[in-house]
C-alpha cells in the first residue's frame, strides 16, 4: 500500500531543537520561539504545516501553469493560519493568497484560478489532508510583470 516516507529528529543537547534529516539527506532546524521555550533558531513545527501546504500546492500550480503553456515569472505564496487559543493549538483556518508574477492578463488569472482548484480539490496530499480538521480558504491575483 503506497510508498513509505523516512524521517529522522535529533534532538540538539537538551533544548527543545531538533534537526530533521530527510532520506534524501536534506537538513532543516525545528524550533521555537525563546519565548515559549526553544532558541528560536529554527522554523516551527506549526509553521512547517504551512510551508508544506503552501510548498505542495504551488509545486501543483506551477506543473499546471507550465502544461497549459501559461506566461509567468514566478509566483509568491502568503499563508496565513489562525489558530485556537487553547491547547491543542491547532489551526483552525488558513488561507493561502497565490500572486502569479505574469503579462498574460485575465487568461492567466482563470489559468491560476484553475490551477489553484485542482490542486486544492485534487492533487496536493498535504490539503487532503488537512480537510475535515481545518477550513482552508484561497484566492489569486495577478500582478504584471
């Protein structure tokens, strides 16, 4: 039944950060904020959640923009996410704004509008996964190049 994923944390002495190693062997820093504890040299792992829902979509969009032979420069994602005052402080809401750095006009904009749909409703694994436990919300723009 599909394919496994590795990963392995190490802690770094007794502080709360961790490195993360892929089975690729790529590195990363986990951490939190000194205030609540950690040394701040790293991302957390809330943060990290949006970073992957914003990562695996706009891998999507882009695969999509590229296949329909959409114009573009680049494209930025802001993320935002809300989350419960109370413990577990889990999201409750995110939405993610897609700004497509393009000249191509209203078509590109149905382009991304579509784009952004399929990979919210069909392709990315990390916001199949997310459904049901948060409200994901997005929108789009266009911004001339």
């Amino acid at each position: 039944m599909g394919n496994t994923v590795h990963v392995q944390l190490t802690s770094l002495q007794q502080d709360l950060t961790f490195t993360a190693e892929s089975s690729t062997g790529k590195r990363l820093m986990i951490d939190i904020s000194k205030e609540a504890g950690g040394n701040g040299d790293g991302t957390s792992p809330m943060e990290m959640v949006l970073e992957a829902l914003g990562g695996c979509t706009g891998m999507d969009i882009l695969s999509i923009l590229k296949k329909k032979r959409t114009p573009f420069s680049h494209l930025d994602i802001r993320i935002e996410g809300k989350k419960r005052d109370e413990h577990p402080k889990s999201f409750t809401d995110i939405h993610l704004h897609f700004i497509l750095h393009s000249d191509g006009g209203e078509k590109a904009l149905r382009d991304l509008e579509h784009a952004a749909s399929l990979s919210h409703e069909k392709y990315c694994s990390v916001a199949n996964m997310l459904k049901g436990a948060v409200s994901i919300t997005y929108d789009a723009e266009i911004s001339n190049v």
